[in-house]
C-alpha cells in the first residue's frame, strides 16, 4: 500500500520527482514496488485514479519478512504463482513444490528475484500496458471483483487472496477455451484450496459480481476480458467472455 500511495504521491507533486521503493511486504517486492503502476482507490473500485512512473531504484531483501504475517505472506505468493504460470514449467513447479508456510528466506530471495525478473521483462517490452503486460492481469480481472464485492460487503480480503481465487476461476476458463493442461490446473486448484481456503461466492452474487467485471478499467463497453493461458507461459490476451461463461466459471469456482 505504501508503495501505490507514495509513489502516487512522488509522481503528482510538482508534476512528479524522483522515488525509491523498499518494499517490505512480499507483495510489495513481488509486484507493487516494479512496474511503476501507482495508484489509490476511488469510489468503492480499485485502483482508479493513478499514473505509471517508475521508482529509480527498488531493493529487495526477503529478511524484512521475517516478521511478516502469514496472510501477507501467502498475499504476496500468488503473485509469484502468477508470474510462474506466465513464464515456466520449471519455476511454476518449484513455487508449487516450496514452503511458503514455513519459508526459507534465503531460498525465498531467490524465487523472489526470478519472479520479478518475469514481470520486469513483459513490463519492459510493454510499460504502458498495451498488449503482453496484460499477461499480468492473469487472476485480476475476477480477483478484483472478488475483492471489491468483499469491501463493500464489509469482509475485506487481502488482494493475493482474491488473486489466488482469480486464478482458479481465470485457469478454468483456459481450459475450456483452449485445452489449458488439467493436471496442471488441479495442481494448482488444490495449492490455493490448502493455502487460501475459498471465497465464499452465492450464486446471488454473480450479477454484481459480472457487472464489477466490465466495470474493470482493463474493460470497455460492457465487455469482460480475459487474459488466459493454452498452457503455463503461453499467454492469449484479450480473451471476451459471454455473461454465460462467466457465470459458468461462477458455478464451478462455488461447486468445487
Ligand atoms: N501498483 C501495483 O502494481 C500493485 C501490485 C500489486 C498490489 N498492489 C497493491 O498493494 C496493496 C497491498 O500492499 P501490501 O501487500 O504491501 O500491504 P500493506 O502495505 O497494506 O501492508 C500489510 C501490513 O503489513 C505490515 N507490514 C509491512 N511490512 C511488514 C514487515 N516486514 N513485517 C511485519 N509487518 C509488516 C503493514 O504495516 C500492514 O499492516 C494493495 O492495495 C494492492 O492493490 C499494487
């Protein structure tokens, strides 16, 4: 949080100066701090007013972990799941395979720099998020749904959680359009379950929660895109849903 509101504030005074992050969440490392994506919610909905502005120098150091909390810790994690299902086979194993409830920070520094390594070379090639940054918003678009329908319902959940939920919904819908591995998927399904539990969904919900979804500023015209996968690093943007696949992702994220 400190680093989207510092660096909102660093780039809009006196039309913006210099900034350093030094994250000290897991999150924060992983994705809040790189990228230069800053920003503050606004009227119930996530992060809508915001400029992107880079940190001139970021430093990351999983010691400060040491006294984070286990919910900011697992936050953070789904980001680096997310950055594994987007890149490798390889690292998206070693995150499912690694302790993150019992971490070792020394080998936890390691998949932290490999993590943002990922998401420093799709932000290079695409700052201003026009096409592959879009890879990122994997998990978001139902992850801030999820999430934005817990704060207005007074049960706020912190953002990996909803992200980690997203990815499960979002996986879902990879399978179905485009044969996404169901091994994989189950593997994944099943780490999130033991990990972050589930968000309790109704089926009353989904109206609301279909219509947070084209109000997503990734959205337009009352249309909800997706960013899936055909299999771990093969990332297809600007997927359209129907409102009857999405609610049939809804149905599947609440019946399993
Ligand atoms: N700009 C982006 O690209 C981007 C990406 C992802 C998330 N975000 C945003 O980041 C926000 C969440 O930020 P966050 O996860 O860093 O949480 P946070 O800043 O809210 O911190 C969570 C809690 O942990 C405490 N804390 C921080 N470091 C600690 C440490 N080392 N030991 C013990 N306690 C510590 C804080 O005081 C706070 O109580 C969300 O609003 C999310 O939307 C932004």
């Amino acid at each position: 949080m400190v680093t989207d509101l510092g660096g909102f504030a660093a780039s809009t005074f006196k039309r913006g100066i210099a900034f350093i992050n030094l994250p000290t969440t897991l999150l924060a490392m992983i994705d809040a701090s790189v990228g230069g994506k800053t920003g503050i919610n606004f009227c119930g909905l996530k992060n809508e007013i915001g400029v992107f502005r880079n940190a001139s120098t970021v430093f990351l150091d999983t010691q400060f972990l040491h006294t984070l909390d286990r919910p900011n810790l697992l936050s953070g994690y789904a980001e680096m799941l997310k950055h594994g299902l987007i890149s490798d086979h390889q690292h998206l194993t070693k995150l499912l395979q690694f302790d993150i409830l019992h971490p070792d920070l020394c080998l936890l520094q390691q998949l932290v720099e490999h993590s943002v390594t990922v998401k420093e070379g799709i932000v290079l090639q695409d700052p201003q998020e026009h096409g592959l940054r879009k890879a990122l918003n994997l998990g978001h678009t139902v992850g801030h749904a999820f999430e934005s329908h817990a704060l207005a319902t007074h049960h706020p959940v912190l953002h990996g959680f909803a992200v980690a939920w997203g990815l499960v919904c979002e996986l879902y819908l990879s399978i179905k359009r485009f044969n996404f591995p169901r091994d994989i998927f189950y593997e994944l399904q099943s780490f999130v379950r033991d990990h972050y539990g589930r968000f309790p969904l109704d089926c009353r919900d989904y109206d609301r929660l279909y219509e947070l979804m084209t109000h997503d500023k990734k959205n337009t015209a009352g249309i909800v895109n997706f960013t899936l996968l055909g299999d771990v690093g093969d990332i297809r943007i600007n997927q359209i849903a129907t409102k009857e696949e999405v609610f049939d992702m809804l149905d599947y994220y609440r019946e399993n």
